[in-house]
C-alpha cells in the first residue's frame, strides 16, 4: 500500500477508533507486506522497516496527545538517530504488528523502541532517539510532556542498551 495512504489510515484510526495511549503504553500497528515494500531479494526493504516505523511514532504522539499540541504549537518533531537490528525476514504478503513504545527521556532527548513481531516472534528492532523544534531550537521534554498530558510523569532509567547506543554514537558522531 502506497505509504501516503497508509499514513492517513494511521492517522484516521488513531483519532476516531483507537483509544488514548498513556505514557507507559504500546503503540501496536498491524500491516502486511505489499509488493512495493520489497527489494530484490524479495523480502521487506530495510528502508522500508525504517518508514513504517515512522508511522508507528506517528501513532504513538497522536494516541498520546503529543501530535495535537505539538501542531498547536508549531513544534516539529524530528528524529536525530536511529538503530535497527533485523533477525528475520519479512516476505511477501506476511501479516505483522509494528509494537511502539516511549522508552524514556532526558531534558532533551525521547527514547522509543519500536519491535516488529510476526507470530509472536521478534523479526526487528530498532531504537530511535528524537525531540520537538521550534524557532530557536529545541523544546525540553519536560515542556512538551507538561503540555500535551497536563503533567510530568516520572521517567524510569533508560535501559543499558540505550546508554551505550548514545556512547556509540557520541565516537561515530564527531559532534555532539
């Protein structure tokens, strides 16, 4: 399916079928392999994983309130880095779920991972790290989770992977 009208279908269900997600909760999409998500070695592209995981974030800010204040306000969210371990294929045709889930935070950085499972199996998974813009640079989580759930809540520690993925990234970078 054409991804324009996937992200509508995203969108549409999450406003009007889908219930609020709270801070804590997953996100899970159900999608199946078209034609046009393959490569040559006909199994789902690795660029495709990384646009439907798009769609999945999409889903998440929506059910979480994060996409609405986010468009009142004129914030943009942007992704800075992300990661994607595959440990199967996907083949034509084959039914999936994209499971999203908001990780953690820091003052500026959110941390999400998103799992795509077939059969209940693990077929990849990624970590993205993202924040919201506005003119002059960034908006600190604490604002932006403030304003979209009327609270701060609580972030538990990020998980030892993601510490070491921004380790990582923080050598490869150059920047920072």
């Amino acid at each position: 399916m054409n991804l324009y009208l996937r992200l509508l279908r995203v969108v549409l269900a999450a406003l009007l079928r889908r219930r609020p997600l709270a801070v804590e909760e997953v996100s899970v999409l159900r999608f199946r392999t078209g034609l046009l998500d393959l490569d040559p070695n006909r199994h789902m592209n690795n660029g495709r994983f990384l646009t439907l995981m798009d769609l999945g974030r999409v889903d998440l800010m929506v059910r979480m309130g994060l996409a609405g204040e986010a468009v009142r306000r004129r914030w943009m969210p942007v992704i800075a880095s992300a990661m994607v371990r595959w440990r199967r294929s996907l083949l034509p045709f084959q039914a999936f779920e994209l499971h999203t889930r908001l990780i953690g935070w820091d003052e500026k950085w959110f941390f999400i991972e998103q799992r795509f499972v077939r059969d209940g199996r693990t077929v990849a998974v990624g970590l993205v790290k993202g924040l919201f813009r506005r003119p002059g640079g960034h908006v600190p989580t604490a604002e932006v989770l403030q304003a979209s759930l009327g609270e701060q809540p609580m972030c538990e520690q990020l998980p030892q992977s993601v510490h070491e993925w921004m380790a990582a990234e923080r050598h490869l970078s150059g920047f920072d």
